[in-house]
C-alpha cells in the first residue's frame, strides 16, 4: 500500500485536497497514514495557537 506524502495530508487538513474521497478512503485502512495526520492535526493547531497569541502579545503591548 502506498502512503498519502505529508503535504497532501496537510493540504486535507486544510480543506485544499484535490480528492478528497480518496484521501478518505485510504484512512479508513492505513493506520500509518492516519497516525501521521494526527500528528500533523497536533502541530497545524498548535502553529494557530503561537500565531493567535502573537497576535494577542502585538494587540496589547500596541494599546499601551
């Protein structure tokens, strides 16, 4: 079985896959490919978070 490359899983993470459904289809039976979108899962939200409290971090140290 060929394993999903990590851009194309990160790409599915962000709702830009080209095809969706196979993506799908392949998870529901490659436990490898699933365990590394987990991770990615982990360190995509994690980035959003350090992004949102720079964000937060500029916004007050702007009011001052």
């Amino acid at each position: 079985m060929e394993h999903i490359d990590e851009e194309e899983l990160e790409r599915y993470i962000l709702k830009h896959a080209c095809d969706e459904a196979r993506i799908e289809e392949h998870l529901l039976v490659c436990h490898h490919c699933m365990d590394v979108l987990e991770r990615l899962e982990d360190e995509i939200a994690v980035m959003k978070m350090a992004l949102e409290s720079s964000k937060t971090g500029k916004s007050a140290r702007a009011g001052r």
